[in-house]
C-alpha cells in the first residue's frame, strides 16, 4: 500500500531537505495528511480502547519501577493483546497496523509507563526491524511469526564501550569459517535494551572484505543471531536512573557460530541497515512523549485550577499561565510533526530521516522541559514520589540521549542539509547564467542576515488556512533567511563546515522552528478548514508558536555568519572549555582562597 501511494504520488520531497537548498516543499507539508481508511480507523480505535484498558486496570507502573522489571504477568498480557508485533504484517501473525496506528498506540504507552514502552519499542521499533526491512523471505518466515507472538524477545544490539553514536567504530568481529558455512562471532555490547531477555539479536560487527585489489578491509555487517546459536551470554541488568523496568545489559559474543544465511542485507551493509533501523525507529519517539506530556499536562492543570496561594487560585496568576500555555505549545507542535512524520511513511516516501530526527530531538527537549514545568507547578508536592511526575522525569532523561544523542542528531540535520546545500552551489556556479537569480537572491538574503534582518519575500504557502496567512509568511520569509545563510556559510566554511559545531547548531535549531511551524500551520489549516470543535484553539496555537518560533528562527540565523559579538562569544566558550577540560574540572581559585 505505501508503494502505491508513494508511485501515485512521486512529488513530493523533504521539506527539511528543501530548505537547505532554497526550495519550499510544501506539498511535503500541506494539506495535513490523513492516511487512515475507514476500516484502519475502525480497528484502530478497537486497539485504542483495548490498550488504554489494560493500562487503567492492569498495568502498575510504580510497580514495574520499583521492582525494575516487568512481571511475567505483565509480559504474558501483552503478548496476548498483540502488542510484541503490532506492525507485523498479518500474514506472520502481527497485528499489521500502519506507522500512523504504531505511533497511535505508542501515544498511549508514553502516556502511561515510559519503562513498558521502552521496552516494547526495544524489541520491535528496533529490535527486529531489521528483519522488516531488509529481511530476506526466509528471514521474514523464520522470525516474524515468533517475535510478533513474543515467543522470541528481540533485542538491537550496537553500542559498545568505544562505539556509541559512531556505528563504524564497532570492535565485534565476525569472521567467516574455512568451510564458508559460518561466521564466528567474539565481542560484546553494551546497555542492550531487552538483552537479558532476548532470543533474538540484530548485532553488528566487523567482516573483513576481500577489496578489488586483493587486499582486505574492515567492514561492518549486520546478523541476526540467536541465543540458542550458543556462545551467547549477558551480564546482570544495569541500575538505572530512569525506565527501570526495561531490561538493560551487556551482552557478550563467545565463538557464537552464525550461520551465513543469517547475514541481514548485504556483508559490509552494517551501517546502512544500523541507520534504516534507526531513522525508521525514531518517528515513533514524537507520538509516545506527546502522550507523556498529555498526562504531565493533565496533572499539573488540575493541581492548578484547585490549589489556593495568597487568596487565589494559582491557575490565575501569570507565571503559572505563562508554564501551562508553554506546555501545551510543546505538546501541540510535537504531536504535530509526530504524526506529519508517520503519515510521510505510510504514503510510501523514504525521504523522511531529517524531519524524523527533527522529532527526535524536539519531542524529548519538549517533553523533558513539560514535565520539569509539570513539577515546578505543582511545587513541593511534585518532588513527592506519590504525585508521580518525579518517576516521569527520571524516565525521561534518557531520551536526549539513546537512538542518536541530541547533538549527534543536530550535527546530522546540519551536516546532511549543508552536503545538499554544497551540492546546489556547485552546480549553480558550473551553469552561471542559468544559476545568476538564485544566486543573487542567496547573497540578497545573507546580507539582510548579517544586518539582522529577515530576508524578503520568500514563496507564498498556497496550502495554509487564510485566517493563518501571518503564520505561513512567517515560514516562507524564515525559510528564504535561512537558505540565503546556509549558502553563504557553505561557500565560506566549505569542506571545514564540519568543524563549525557551535554554528552548526544553530543551524539545526532553525531547521527545527522551520519543520514545526510548517506542522503547526498545515495541522491547524485542516482544522479551520473542517471547522473542527478545537478548530479556534489550534489556530491561536498555530499562530503563538510560529511567533515565538520566528524570533528563535531569525536569532539563530543571524548568528550562524554573525558578528563580532557573536565570533567572540564563540572564541571565549572554547577556550574556557578547553582550560576547564585541561584542569580536569573547575578553573578558578575560591573566593575564600580557604
């Protein structure tokens, strides 16, 4: 069905991608997608109700917090509701929901237990999705049916001691035996999701490949190995900070023999099956922490509207305000991309790694940020274990970090938009007279940046809601601002781009206002349009977050190519990072000289 409607539809390009080369996608965008038939809808709505009763009625998550596991009870009632292969295809025995229905689901699970929904997201947004996707047939009959019914645990198995957001540094080896039949694995891995209860692992490891000219090369080659191969063994489970209940360990590879037919994609693939399995994981992220903060929401407004301070209900006073109307911007703009994001996939297109990592970090920054103003609202009672926030913001840390740590992740947006931006220069000046417009318009847009002022004009939205034109010139002048810099930092930095974190971030900060200002507009536009219940609502949402969005936009932009304020700035954090780093810690002599 995806391919279907990817060929019925072949226009449509990355709207992140295309900012980075002066191009607004905006069918990318607009109209806000709605993918689900009627009956997808139907069933999906059984699934909803039938989940969200489990977790009223069966599910305890300060349970599974305390105990730092999930009982067999629990494990053996998922398993029954399906929820071990929900986008399994049906005919291996899944549930065969959509990525739209998957992030639907996982709304609920965040809203309820981050550490079950880790735990199930382990084994099937990562843990075996490398057999969906580059599975052979006989792959796909051999392990489908069983890690959908939850016979088998699946468990993804990359990071190590010396690899961790670098996927090409892994140290496991697999070599292949004289016969041909087998490739030997020794190494081992660490902070294994699932691993201490997997059967099934997609583990990653250096293959020497013969080159053309004889010699030989390390490459990295994804398996699917079993437990039961032999030589397969994990540590204790780790204590940590937050998503307690999940499974965390380190898993050790001893001469385990993998047969050859086990290799997943090609020998020397690894890192391109590591990064499908990832990029295809992540979207979900953005669904599951909307969830989490629909209940950090829902809890902290009610301790507003009833607690009393000074005469009044806090709920009246304009730093409480100022916190819940930010919580709920954060909520809308995530849930908004959230779901642009999954629709991108189920209509079939596979240009989607920018915005899905783009949800990525804001949906955890949001999230992390609701529920630490979740907290504050509720005062004191909130650093109480009984109120339950403090278990949500334990569980939350981890989010910055795994599947791609934030700055990993902004150095991707920036590097990978800056590559297509390169690319565009360079074939603009080969073609000068062709090219002579854009190019005028680039270094037009620079100079209004490095004056702080936001470039003119910029193409028009066709796709917005008229009573959210504001919003939408707003997306248009800020996606002319930041091509025009993009160019111009490109064409200075060149190849040593690379090296220019700091503006790099920004960058990639912008890119995020871009992205969820185009998904607030696009998702409020359809609400105004079928004169939704909420429709008034979205828009006041749609419109203060692209204000409050523009402003970063152009703040950002202006200081990617700056000024000397900002160059200075830039020169005095490196070098008191680097003097604090060479001190092993904190520079200067104490006050008291004590």
């Amino acid at each position: 069905a995806a391919a279907a409607a990817a060929a019925a539809a072949p226009e449509l390009k990355s709207f992140v991608r295309g900012c980075f080369v002066g191009e607004l996608n905006e069918s990318a965008v607009f109209p806000y997608p709605d993918v689900l038939d009627g009956e997808q809808r139907e069933n999906l709505s059984m699934l909803t109700s039938m989940t969200e009763r489990f977790f009223e009625e069966e599910n305890d998550a300060v349970a599974n917090d305390v105990n730092e596991e999930l009982s067999e009870e629990t494990w053996a009632k998922l398993k029954a509701m399906g929820a071990t292969g929900m986008q399994v295809p049906p005919e291996y025995g899944g549930v065969g929901v959509n990525n739209t229905g998957y992030a639907r689901l996982g709304e609920i699970l965040g809203a309820y237990d981050l550490g079950l929904s880790v735990s199930l997201g382990a084994h099937q947004s990562i843990g075996f999705k490398g057999i969906t996707l580059f599975g052979t047939d006989a792959q796909k009959q051999k392990y489908l049916p069983k890690v959908a019914s939850g016979e088998w645990i699946a468990a993804f198995a990359l990071t190590e001691p010396s690899a961790g957001s670098n996927a090409n540094s892994v140290k496991t080896r697999a070599e292949l035996s004289d016969d041909g039949k087998h490739y030997v694995m020794n190494g081992s891995k660490i902070w294994i999701s699932g691993g201490g209860l997997a059967e099934v692992f997609t583990v990653f490891a250096q293959t020497p490949i013969k080159q053309a000219d004889g010699s030989t090369k390390d490459q990295v080659t994804a398996f699917i190995v079993q437990r039961s191969f032999g030589g397969v063994t994990n540590g204790e489970p780790e204590k940590k900070m937050g998503i307690k209940c999940s499974n965390t360990v380190e898993v050790y590879f001893d001469n385990c023999k993998i047969p050859v037919e086990n290799v997943l994609g090609e020998v020397g693939g690894g890192f391109k099956v590591a990064m499908a399995i990832l990029n295809n994981g992540r979207f979900g992220m953005g669904a599951a922490l909307t969830g989490t903060m629909k209940s950090l929401m829902k809890t902290a407004t009610a301790h507003a509207n009833q607690r009393l301070q000074f005469g009044d209900k806090i709920r009246n006073y304009g730093l409480i305000r100022e916190k819940i109307a930010n919580m709920a911007l954060r909520c809308y703009a995530t849930e908004s991309m959230a779901y642009l994001i999954s629709a991108t996939m189920d209509r079939g297109f596979d240009d989607y790694q920018l915005e899905a990592a783009i949800g990525k970090i804001y949906a955890s920054e949001a999230a992390w940020q609701v529920a630490d103003d979740a907290l504050q609202v509720l005062g004191g009672m909130g650093f109480m274990r009984d109120a339950g926030v403090e278990r949500v913001v334990r569980d939350l840390r981890i989010f910055r970090i795994f599947e791609g740590t934030n700055e990993i992740l902004r150095l991707f947006v920036a590097l990978t938009g800056a590559q297509a931006t390169g690319k565009k220069l360079q074939a603009l000046t080969k073609n000068p007279l062709a090219g002579a417009g854009q190019l005028a318009s680039m270094a037009l847009g620079n100079t209004f940046a490095k004056l702080g002022m936001g470039a003119p004009g910029g193409v028009s939205i066709k796709g917005a809601h008229p009573e959210l034109s504001a919003a939408a010139a707003r997306i248009s002048s800020g996606q002319a601002m930041f091509s025009s810099v993009l160019s111009a930092t490109v064409a200075k930095h060149k190849k040593g781009i690379i090296h220019e974190q700091m503006r790099m971030k920004r960058v990639a900060d912008a890119a995020i206002d871009l992205f969820a200002m185009a998904a607030v507009v696009s998702r409020a536009s359809r609400s105004l349009a079928e004169r939704s219940d909420t429709a008034q609502h979205e828009k006041l949402l749609a419109d203060t977050f692209c204000r409050q969005a523009a402003e970063r936009v152009h703040d950002n932009l202006t200081r990617v190519n700056g000024n000397a304020a900002t160059d200075a700035i830039n020169d005095g954090l490196d070098k008191i990072a680097v003097a604090t780093l060479d001190n092993d810690g904190y520079v200067p002599l104490h006050p008291l000289k004590l």
